[in-house]
C-alpha cells in the first residue's frame, strides 16, 4: 500500500449514486478519526467521498474490481471502498465484499448487510475493510495466508456471511458471500431497504387524490354503510387484500417495473427474481403506506360528517365506535381501488424509483452522459 510522505492515509469512498452516496456521506463525517482510533501507530487517515456510476452495464464482480483499480490508479488513492446497492453473485452465491491486497481495493454490496441499522453496518464493514488493507498484509510485510480470512469481526457481526472462493485470475484475493434461505432473505430485505419505499408515497400524489375523492364520496354514501355493517371481518380482510393487490398489480404493469432478463444463465435469473421480488415488496409497502393513512383520513371525515340517527335509520346499528373504524377500513379499500385508477396519471418516475433494473438504465444513461461530455 502506498503512503504519503506525510504519512497520511488516502482513502477513498467511490459510491453509487443516490442511496449508497448518502451512506458515505454520513460514514465519511467521523470514519478518519475512528480508523486513527483504531490503527494506533499515529496513523492518519484521510477519507474521501467519490459519487459515480461505477457499476453502470455491468454487475460482474471481477469487472468492477477492474473499474475499481483503474479509478484508483488515476487519481492516486492508496485505499478505495466502492460501495453499492445492487446484488451482486459470485459463483452462484450473493456476494457481500471482494477484497484486494494487493491493490489496496474492497467492493461492498449493500443488500446482504439486511435492512436494520444498516448505516452502522456498512461503517463497521468498511472500517474493517481498510483497516485489513492498511495492515502488514497490505504493504507485502509477512502475515497469514491468503485463505486465512483478515475480517473475523466483520464476519461474526453479519452471520449468516462467510468467505466465499475466489478464481486465481480474479483480482480480488479475499470474499465474502451470503448463502441459504438466511442469505436470500437478508439479500431481499436489504434491497427493499435500499429501495426505500416510503420515497414512493409522495410519487402517488395523483392516486392519492382520486382515492381521496372517491373516500370522501364513499363515507356519505348508505349503501356503503349498509355493506360495511353486515361485512364479516374475513371478508373486510379481503376486500382490502384484493385492493391493495389490484393497486400493486396496476403500478408494477403501468410503469413497466417488471424485470425481464435478456440473459439465460441461472445467476441472471436468479437476479430477476430478486429484482423483481424486491419491487412487489418496495410497492406493496408504499400502497399498505398510503392504505393506512387513507383509514385515518377516512375516520377523521366520517367523524366530522356522519349523523348517528341518519347511520342508525338506514343501517338499524347505532354508531358506536366499531362502526366508525368498520366503515373507515371498507371505505380505505374502496378507495384504494379508485387510487389504482387514478395512477394511470402519474409521472413514472417515482415508482419506476423502486425498481433496481430501472436505476441501472439511470446510471448507464449517466454514464453515456459523462462521455459525451
């Protein structure tokens, strides 16, 4: 590893845009002086954060450790952590970090981190990374052999993760992988995570109005009333099942979120379904997001302009509290299927947000861009 004469510690933080860009940002505020902290020997560090595509037309793990050290080399950075939140696999498994002693180089996915604390994760991860680059191993002094994994505490705090096989002519000399059901579901958690779906209610700001209006007009009708009196709960739960679903449904095939992979091999398949598994989630969240809050706004309406006597003549049930919420949840699923209708109005942009396979178009088209100019 090279130093510089004034015995400081370049290290750079190449991030993906959006998401994994943010968590360096935030990582870079305080990673020197905890890596001073923790190397001892008065070693400094200096920490920079470099936000690009760098993982644009490609998601094979020895081609963006190329990418890596070239970027490296060009801009003369002893140390550089690329991070991302795209899955990447490696020999049939989701990789979670390529290390490279040599060059001085670690790339980190995101997703296999999960989707709790992940910022104090992805910290520890890195922190461990550079710290095992800057140590004796680094600069060619001797130290274990080259199997002998050098981020133990990395690997016990984020079980299920385990070093995985690296290929001779890789360069990349060190991997850890996620494997097994535990490895799917942590894979799959942390891209819903790094989708984050709540960014996608504020995209359904038209579906939101029409399920709005077609709420307010359903609270006062007393047919309504009379449905949502004698509807069991089995039923209600249906209802509101079959709507969100049918919004779900609407907004994955209105913006074309769907991922088709032009590939055959089993390890791009195997990405399709990841793609599009976190999609459904990422939506179904922001839908079960926007049904919650349309039961609140349709309970505080109902409170204000329903008259317990006109409830009570139609429906021959006193207003009570039960039939307020009843009401409120019927009325939510109705107009939740008015929202999936009103959709078809949105900008594509906001939800094609949750789709992974739409970003890296993004990305590629920045990176057209950035050549271009």
């Amino acid at each position: 590893m090279r130093v510089s004469s004034q015995g400081v510690t370049v290290v750079a933080l190449l991030a993906d845009p959006d998401a994994p860009t943010e968590i360096a940002q935030r990582m870079a505020q305080i990673l020197s002086t905890r890596l001073a902290d923790k190397s001892g020997q008065g070693r400094r560090f200096d920490v920079e954060v470099v936000s690009e595509p760098f993982t644009a037309g490609t998601e094979d793990p020895p081609t963006l450790m190329r990418r890596i050290m070239d970027r490296g080399r060009a801009e003369n950075w002893d140390i550089v952590v690329a991070l991302t939140d795209l899955p990447l696999h490696s020999h049939g498994r989701k990789l979670v970090m390529d290390v490279s002693h040599e060059h001085g180089l670690a790339l980190l996915s995101l997703p296999p981190l999960g989707g709790l604390r992940l910022q104090t994760r992805a910290r520890r991860a890195v922190e461990e990374a550079v710290l095992g680059l800057a140590g004796p191993r680094a600069t060619g002094a001797e130290g274990p052999p080259q199997s002998e994994p050098l981020l133990g505490p990395f690997v016990s705090r984020l079980a299920p993760v385990h070093p995985g096989p690296v290929d001779e002519e890789e360069t990349a000399d060190l991997r850890y992988v996620v494997s097994g059901p535990r490895g799917y579901l942590r894979v799959l958690v942390g891209m819903v995570r790094a989708n984050r779906p709540w960014r996608l209610v504020p995209g359904l700001s038209k579906a939101l109005a029409a399920a709005l209006a077609t709420g307010a007009v359903a609270t006062v009708n007393s047919t309504i009333w009379g449905l949502a009196e004698y509807l069991s709960a089995p039923r209600l739960v249906i209802a509101m099942v079959g709507s969100v679903g049918l919004m779900v449904g609407w907004l994955i095939v209105d913006a074309q979120l769907w991922h088709r992979s032009t590939e055959v091999s089993p390890e791009a398949r195997q990405r399709a379904r990841l793609y599009n598994a976190s999609t459904v989630m990422t939506v179904g969240i922001g839908v079960l997001v926007c049904y919650g809050g349309l039961i609140v706004i349709n309970l505080v309406w109902a409170l204000f302009i329903i008259n317990g006597q006109v409830f009570a003549s139609v429906t021959r049930t006193p207003l009570h509290a039960a039939e307020y919420l009843t009401l409120s949840w019927f009325v939510a699923s109705v107009a939740t299927v008015g929202g999936a209708l009103g959709s078809g109005l949105e900008s594509d942009e906001a939800i094609r947000a949750a789709a992974y396979s739409k970003r890296e178009q993004e990305r590629r088209h920045m990176l057209q861009d950035d050549h271009g100019d």
